[in-house]
C-alpha cells in the first residue's frame, strides 16, 4: 500500500481522536469532582461545565504531549516533508 499525505493525516486524525476519548474521560471526572454538575438533572449548561472539560481535555492532553516528549518527537519526525 502506498502512503500518502492523506493516509498520514488520517492515522494522526485518528490517533488525536483516541487521546481526546481518554482524557475527555478524565477531564470530565476531574470536572465532576468541582461539584458545580446538577446530577439530578443531568443539566450540563447550567455552569458551562462542557466548556470546562473541553477546556481541560485540551490542556491535558497538550500538557500530556509536551512532558513525554511527543509532541518534540513529531515536529522533528515531520521537519523535512514540508520543505
């Protein structure tokens, strides 16, 4: 099989989507924890709590990349095919 650009960006597409399903997970848990979730509603909106776990998913899974190492790992893997 012949790699392409657009097989690339869909193995890193999937890969971003795995990382973001696992620390969404523990973002919205670490969110719960803050007490603002109405549990007897199931009411999300009413303390922008969504917002808050997109938010620390993001950051977390940011943060994650950085202190591993991979995110270096990736821009110097990727370096020399956009010259």
């Amino acid at each position: 099989m012949k790699i392409t650009p657009l097989y690339i960006l869909a193995q890193e597409a999937f890969a971003v989507g795995l990382l973001t399903i696992v620390f969404g997970l523990i973002a919205s848990a670490f969110v719960r924890t803050l007490g603002v979730f109405d549990s007897d509603t199931g009411d999300w909106n009413a303390n922008h709590i969504m917002e808050a776990a997109l938010f620390f998913t993001g950051a977390f899974i940011h943060l994650s990349l950085e202190f591993t190492g991979v995110n270096m790992w990736y821009v110097k893997s990727k370096q020399g095919l956009w010259l």
